[in-house]
C-alpha cells in the first residue's frame, strides 16, 4: 500500500507532504488498518475548514480524499501523525 498525505494551510500556509510505501515494513497490517479507517471518514472534497487551521489530502493506492482540523477522526489524526514522522 501506498499512502502519501499532503497538508496545507496552517498560519504560515507551508505546503508539507510524506509518503510511506508498506510493501516491506513488519507493522504494514496497522498502517492498512488506520489508513483504511481514516479514508472512510475523510470527504470525497476538500472541506472547508478553519482559519489559520490545516487542511490534509490523503492518498491511498491512487484514490485521494480531504480532511480538515479541527474535523478529525482520532484514526485520521493517527494516520497524518505517523505520515509526517515517519515519511518521506
């Protein structure tokens, strides 16, 4: 599974993107797993959102949908965390 996350928005509205490619890791069941749950709930647009707040595309295996703080599942939040420290 390939899952690429990219963020904008935020006060200083730096774009900021990570990917992880699961092929070859031990713990890719747990990234299917939270990358499916976070997909579930995230929209088939991009969503509003608050000033100042991030706004987050999520792709998985080439299907992308949008989320948005301070609108965020516990399993998105998870998901965009891991992505962003463990990247590339």
């Amino acid at each position: 599974m390939h899952i690429h996350i990219r963020r904008t928005g935020g006060f200083t509205a730096i774009e900021r993107r990570a990917e992880v490619d699961t092929a070859d890791r031990p713990d890719a069941t747990a990234w299917h797993a939270l990358a499916d749950h976070a997909m579930a709930a995230a929209h088939a647009a991009p969503p509003t959102g608050v000033p100042d707040g991030f706004q987050y595309a999520l792709t998985v295996d080439g299907k992308t949908a949008y989320c948005a703080d301070p609108d965020l599942t516990d399993e998105q939040r998870e998901l965009i965390t891991r992505l962003l420290k463990e990247g590339a």
